[in-house]
C-alpha cells in the first residue's frame, strides 16, 4: 500500500502545482515551435550575423578620405552586404534546386 498517512489536501495541492507545471511547459513548447516565432528567430539570427559581417567588410574596405567614411563608408557597406547577402541567397537557391532536380 502507498503511504497511507499523507494528507489528501497535500496531494491535491501537489497535482494542481504539477498541473499548472505543466500547462506551462505546454504554452512554452507551443510558443517555440510556432512557425511565425520560429520565422522571427531566424530573421534575428539573420540579422545579426548579417550585422558582422557588414563590420568585418568594414574594418576591410574603408575610403581613403575620413569626409568620405562618414558620408560614403555605411553605403558601401550596405552596398557590399546587399552584394554578399544576395549571392549567398542565389548559391542556396541554386543548390536546393539542383538536389531537388537529382532526387526526381
């Protein structure tokens, strides 16, 4: 027999905080594999890699004139990121593509 001398207001105050636990436990697996928040996460960790390799680029290519590093350095950044984000993008594309095609 189970311990028979246990006070039946503890165990029920003992399932009702596993209970809640678990509603919680529930809500937050729900909310991880949600696609929309999953699609959020992933912009996020887009933007921030995309964050360091824009300053990478930058510590690399830099005019030669400090006026023009501050009026022209973040164009030429935005524009060198734009240039490897978009390449990046097509060799994926591209990739996909050509196992999708293999597999058929």
């Amino acid at each position: 027999m189970a311990d028979s001398s246990r006070d039946p207001e503890a165990l029920e105050r003992e399932i009702v905080r596993a209970r809640d636990e678990l509603a919680r436990t529930i809500d937050e697996l729900a909310d991880r594999a949600n696609p929309k928040h999953v699609a959020q996460r992933g912009a996020e960790r887009l933007r921030e890699e995309a964050d360091h390799v824009a300053k990478a680029i930058g510590a690399l290519v830099r005019p030669s004139d400090p006026a023009k590093d501050e009026e022209e350095g973040g164009q030429l950044d935005k524009r060198l990121l734009l240039a490897g984000v978009g390449a990046a993008v097509t060799v994926t594309a591209l990739v996909l593509w050509r196992r999708k095609r293999r597999r058929r």
